[in-house]
C-alpha cells in the first residue's frame, strides 16, 4: 500500500553521487502464470550490469542493488499483489519495496532519484473510498484504496429493545427506542467527519437505516454518496471486497462514460469543457483544468516551451515567450504531469472507443 506521504518522502530523496535503482516487475499471476516475470528482471539486470558510471563505488551500489533485489525476488515472491515496486540504494543501505494490486508496467529506472512517475499517476487517478456497513446499533467503518480494503474501526452503540416492559406504553418504548437509534447514528457521522472529504462513500445495511442515515448527513457528506447496498454488518472480509470491487467497477465505468458525454456536449456548447490536445494544453497553461480526462496509453509527439512549459502538438516556437520550443517525445505525458502539479483531478478512459469521441483528451474546466 502507498499513501500519498510515502511519495511525498520518496520524492525529497537523493543520496548523491549515488544512484537509485527503482524496479517497476509486473508479477500478475494472470500474465505470468508461470513466473514469466523472472525473464523481464533477467533481462533488467543486462541493463544493470551494462549501465555505465565512471566512480566505481556508484557503480558497485547499482550492481549490489541488482543482487539484493534478485534475493528479494527469489525469497518473497509469494506476495499477494499484481506489481511489486522496489527502490534501492545499496551504498546507503536503503532498500524499499511496494507490493500493489493495481497492475503497472515493468520498468526499469537508475536516476538520482527515485522514479515515482508510475505511482504519482496511480495515486493520483485512483480515489479513495469509505465503506460504512450501518445497523441500528453498530457501524463498521472501511477504507478503500488501490486495491486494499482496510476496517478502519466501528462504533458500537446501546440501542433498548422495542419490546414493552414495566409501565411504560408500547408507543413510549417505541419513541424511547427511535431516539436512540438516532442517537447511534449521529454518532456514526461524528466519527466519518474524521475522515477527508474527498472521500466517495458507499453505504452497506438494511435500506431503513441507510435512509434515515442519509436524512441525517450534512449535505457535503450526502453528496460523496455514490450508492448504497443491502448488507449484513458483519460479513466476511473476502465478500465484502468482491461486493465493493465490483459495485467500484461499475460505477467508475459509468462515472468515466458520464465525464466523456459531458465533455463532448459541454465543448460544442461552449461551456466549462474542451477536448483536443491542442486545446487541452492551452487551458492548462492557463491552468484552468480541474479534471483531465485521458486515454491510457495515449501518445502523441510536440512541442514543449522550456521557460514556460506551454504544450504543443505542432508550434515550433511558444506564442507565449517568443523562443525555439523543444521537441518532445511524448506530450500527453507532460500534459499529464503538469496537471498533477497543478493539482488536477486525473481519470483515465480504459475503453479506446469511448476515448475517440474526445480525440483522447479533455478536461473539465475551473472558471
Ligand atoms: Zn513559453
């Protein structure tokens, strides 16, 4: 599991004159049922092996980063994930390793720093979610993320039966019981509020509860909620995972299919949308973007301004400073990390098709 302070750690890291090795070994059993990946690192370590520093002392840190990953690989290698990221520095002693279920391209990286691209982007286009299993006197309380459902912790409530008892009348005990079921979910509420607000939420119970639960949110939490199912409290982890994966699944498959629609019929009215490479990087020059929205693997060479990082797929010169632009290989990845500067939300189309009916990028505007 990765939280954004990892990267932000990660990212201030630099142990010169030495090199970080950062191994990006895709170990999916559905591609590799056989172990196939050892290949691909067989084949990183050629690289190892053949990088070329002058100081012998870096040098022998990256080859003994080679050997500490390859005991690494042979021992651990009954980890449950899809991608196993590693970063080392052997001359520091410095050897960190990121099991993840999201899974990620092989690379492999010797920098200064630790390259942390591949995670920056997951981080960035993968939201978190809080999972609520709600009865009238207890809530489990979940977090979602990356693949990873964690119990964050549960509030457990005393709720008096509605049976009759002693004197008082059956409406009275009714009454009694109500306001104490309320009681209980208030204090369902004043423990989520700890939570960011950036947070979907996702409801689990029985529908009488979740509705009065909703009755009582304030409105920024009502409008996280994404959906709500019918759930026992205390389920089986394994089915709770299968349950909120898949509910995941659809509605970030629709919630991409709305983005795209939107933005398509948003820019033809002119309106807080635009799509087209040309465009996109005009708005996020003016850093106007507040969601980009982009094929995976979509790529397209141009230009980039040195001074002030205006993106083109065609100008040679920027309109902006008045000087030579230089040439790029890959745009839409500046494009990209730029707007994560920028603090831009990231989704990415995984259906081509669907990415076509905005030439493969757009975004939503601020202003
Ligand atoms: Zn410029």
């Amino acid at each position: 599991m990765i939280l954004k302070e990892d990267l932000k750690r990660l990212g201030s890291l630099n142990f010169s004159p030495f090199f970080i090795t950062s191994l990006y070994l895709n170990i999916s059993p559905l591609e590799y049922p056989k172990g196939e990946y050892r290949l691909i690192w067989k084949n990183f370590q050629r690289e190892i092996t053949n990088f070329f520093v002058e100081n012998r002392e870096v040098k022998k840190s990256i080859l003994d980063d080679a050997e500490r990953i390859s005991t690494f690989l042979d021992r651990e290698i009954n980890i449950s994930a899809n991608t196993l990221v590693i970063f080392s520095c052997s001359a520091k002693n410095w050897f960190e390793v990121y099991p993840l279920y999201p899974s990620l391209k092989s690379k492999l990286v010797i920098e200064k720093d630790p390259h942390t691209k591949p995670l920056i982007r997951l981080v960035a286009s993968q939201n978190p979610y809080l999972i609520i299993l709600l009865s009238k006197d207890k809530a489990r309380i979940f977090n979602y993320h990356l693949g990873v459902l964690k119990e964050e912790g549960e509030v457990k409530s005393e709720v008096p039966k509605k049976h009759k008892q002693g004197g008082w009348e059956a409406s009275d005990w009714q009454r009694w019981h109500e306001t104490h079921v309320i009681w209980h979910l208030k204090d369902v509420i004043e423990y989520i509020k700890k939570f960011d607000g950036e947070r979907n939420i996702i409801i689990g119970g029985n529908l009488q509860s979740i509705s009065e639960f909703k009755e009582l949110l304030p409105k920024s939490l009502q409008e996280k909620i994404i959906g709500n199912f019918n759930f026992d409290v205390t389920p089986p982890i394994k089915e709770l995972l299968d349950k909120v994966e898949k509910f995941i699944y659809e509605y970030e498959k629709k919630n991409v299919e709305e983005l795209v629609e939107r933005i398509f019929t948003n820019t033809k009215k002119g309106k807080d949308s635009t799509y087209g490479l040309e465009e996109v990087a005009f708005t996020l020059h003016e850093d106007r973007i507040q969601t980009l929205v982009v094929t995976e693997n979509f790529e397209k060479e141009g230009f980039q301004c040195p001074k002030c990082l205006y993106i083109s797929p065609y100008l040679e010169n920027c309109p902006f400073c008045n000087i030579e632009m230089e040439k790029r290989n890959d745009i839409v990845d500046e494009i990209i990390e730029e707007a994560i500067n920028k603090k831009a939300k990231l989704v990415f189309i995984k259906d081509s098709n669907l990415g076509g009916k905005i030439e493969n990028i757009g975004a939503i505007l601020r202003f």
